[in-house]
C-alpha cells in the first residue's frame, strides 16, 4: 500500500476538487491508488447528488465560443458553491464542452440533454462532476448570437483558464466588409460592455423593456414630486430626464469607453466608411458571474489545509 502523505492529497483534491479529508479517506480506502480513489469520490457522491441540488450556487465560471467561421457565439454559465471550484481543470474543460454544445444548441434544457463532442450528455457531465466534486452546480444560462455576414466577437473578463472567465460579453456586427476589422470593433465594443461602469440595458431604446422604464419613471417623479413643483413642470422633468437615463443605459447612446467623445453609435458608423459597407450593430449578450443570484458562504479550504497539514 502506497503512503498517504500530504502531497498524494494535495495531488488528488487538485484533480478532484474534493474536500482534502474526503481524499485522505478515498486513498486510505483505496491502498493510494489515485484513479481508484477518483472513481470511489465519483460513487461516493452520486448518491449524494441529489441533496446538494438544493444548495445555492453562485460561484463557477462563464464560458465563451466563437464557431470557426466567426459567425456565431455563444455564452454560458456554469454555476458552483465556491470560486474555488471554478480553477479546477475539470470543471474548466466541462464549461468549455458546454460552450461548444451553446454554438449549435439553444436553451438550457435543451443544451442539458445534448451530448458533448466527447458522447456524453451535459446533464450527465454536470452530474458526474457533482458526484466529484463535492459541490451543487447548475447550467444557469446560456446565449446565442449568429450573423449571415459579419463577425461575432467574444470578450472574457478575469479570466480564469482558456475561453472562461467570471464575465463574458459577446457582441455582433454585421456587414459585408473587411471581416478583420469588424471583429476587432466587435470585441472593443464588447470590451466595452464588460467595463463601462453603467452596464447596459439595450441595444437601442425600442429596445428598453417597458417595465424598466416605467420603474424608472416612477422614481425619478416620486423624486421631483418631493421637491413640491407643480404636476405639469413635474412632467416635462421626467421627459427629459428618462431622455437622459435611456442614453445612459442604451449601448448605442453610451459614450465609447475608449473614445468618450464617441458614441458607440457613431463608432460603428465611422467603421462603416473604414471597411466600406454598412455595419449594423445586431445585439450583444452580456452575462456576469452570479448576477442576482443569492451568495452562500462556502467551506473554509484554508482551515481544511491547516488542519490536514497538523494530522500525521
């Protein structure tokens, strides 16, 4: 029997993700055999699967694919318990796969029953890394955009590994030019939605969910009504104050991150007369790690390795 030291659990809590006195206890069980004590975590967990499936899960990563032809792409988010899960290469390569299956396979459902490149179906995959590592995951979400003509272009914020990261923005131009140069002010733009520090909302103020600017309107008139004006100057305030908002919140209105004199709306324009046919700005898709999603706190793995390193 192999010698359980520290390092051979260190080895397979980085490869499993497992918690380091569950890896002890799987090399202890399996005589230090790794791929034995993989397979013992994989079973061990399964039937434990189901439970976790009620623990929140926040953390994970975002995952971005642009097909070969630079005229799809596709973001998604895979979601687990601690950000610590969101380094280990497994689960790295499943968001990967998943962002493959996102660039021919629409909706969460139906990318779940899909199978991967490499014969497994992403719910059994998702599952099978439950049973592993330890934790609840879920495909939270996924996007697509496509173009007939163009270039859709991928920004990966923080990124974690290849093609993941914990913000993904994807944004598509189309148009007939130089399919070089709208991928480069594709991603500018997309690097733009990642940072400007008002998100956006929309494409274009049609755009606007109608329920937003109606909240929004409630509260800039509670606001001015507080400041006893009459009810008509009260109105023409919040017309052009909501005028004020939409460019604010609408990504053709902002002001170009890299250019504030420009707006995003003028940015494709110019780009129009540089590649030499018109460039529309056709929608863009920004998901951020965790948004509106309720934080858990996780296991503390500093004191899971402290109190590893003090047993013999």
């Amino acid at each position: 029997m192999a010698e359980i030291t520290a390092a051979l659990v260190k080895d397979l809590r980085e490869k499993s993700g497992v918690g380091m006195m569950d890896c002890k206890n799987a090399l202890q069980e399996t005589g230090g055999d790794m791929e034995a004590a993989m397979e013992l975590l994989r079973k061990k967990g399964l039937s434990k699967a189901e439970k976790k499936s009620g623990r929140a899960a926040a953390e994970g990563l975002v995952a971005g694919k642009i097909s070969a032809d630079g005229k799809t792409g596709a973001l998604i988010e895979l979601n687990a318990e601690t950000d610590f899960v969101g380094k280990n290469e497994t689960f790295q390569a499943a968001a990967r796969d998943i962002a493959d299956v996102a660039l021919t396979v629409e909706g969460v459902e139906a990318i779940s029953a899909a199978k991967t490149a490499k014969g497994q179906a992403v719910s059994e995959m998702v599952t099978h890394m439950i049973a592993t590592i330890g934790e609840n995951m879920r495909l939270r979400r996924s996007a697509r955009l496509s173009v007939s003509q163009g270039s859709v272009s991928l920004y990966l914020h923080n990124a974690q590994g290849d093609g993941v990261g914990r913000l993904g923005v994807i944004v598509a131009l189309e148009g007939a030019g130089d399919q070089a140069a709208l991928k480069e002010v594709g991603r500018k733009i997309a690097m733009h939605v990642a940072g400007t520090p008002m998100p956006p909302l929309a494409l274009s103020t049609d755009d606007l969910d109608p329920a937003a600017v109606e909240k929004e309107k409630k509260f800039l008139t509670e606001q001015a009504l507080e400041s006893g004006k009459a009810p008509q100057v009260v109105e023409k305030m919040i017309e052009g104050r909501i005028r004020k908002w939409q460019e604010e919140v609408v990504l053709l209105k902002q002001p170009f991150v890299m250019n504030p004199d420009q707006t995003i709306e003028q940015l494709v324009a110019e780009t129009t007369k540089t590649v030499g046919s018109a460039v529309v700005l056709k929608g863009f898709v920004r998901f951020q790690l965790g948004e509106g999603v309720e934080k858990a706190e996780g296991p503390d793995f500093a004191a899971e390795v402290a109190a590893m390193s003090g047993q013999s």
